[in-house]
C-alpha cells in the first residue's frame, strides 16, 4: 500500500525498499517458465543469445512483445 504524508514540520522522503518477486516483465518464476515453454522452446533462437529476452528480463518494453498476452512476436 502507497501513501503519501505530508509534514510540515519535519519535511522528508522516506522510502521502503523490498525485493520483488517479478523477472523482468513476468510475475515470477512460474510465469517466465510458461513464457519460455509457449515461445522460446518454438524458436529457433535460445534465450541466451536473444535480444528481445534479455530486454524483457531487463524490464523493458519492445515492440516485438505482446505484454497484455507476454507473447514474443518475433518467433523464429
């Protein structure tokens, strides 16, 4: 949960910083897994050596991704 107070008082930012359990643009380990069996495993491309996977683990959006549906475009 997001808050914000303000205090005129004392005037500051304050932080929290916790680790996440997203990889990249996926929601986690299972859901990374599921995206490597329906589209990385079709490919003829290995994860290690494509650009596009490295960028969504990186958390960046590419246009040869579909985020809504996180389908790689691209498939060889």
């Amino acid at each position: 949960a997001e808050r914000a107070y303000i205090d005129s008082q004392n005037p500051r930012l304050e932080f929290e910083i916790y680790e996440a359990s997203n990889i990249g643009v996926f929601d986690g380990p299972k859901d990374l897994e599921d995206f490597k069996d329906k589209n990385c495993a079709l490919c003829k491309k290995k994860p290690d050596h494509c650009t596009i996977f490295k960028r969504i683990i990186d958390n960046r959006v590419v246009q040869e991704f579909n985020l809504s549906n996180k389908e790689c475009l691209a498939r060889r």
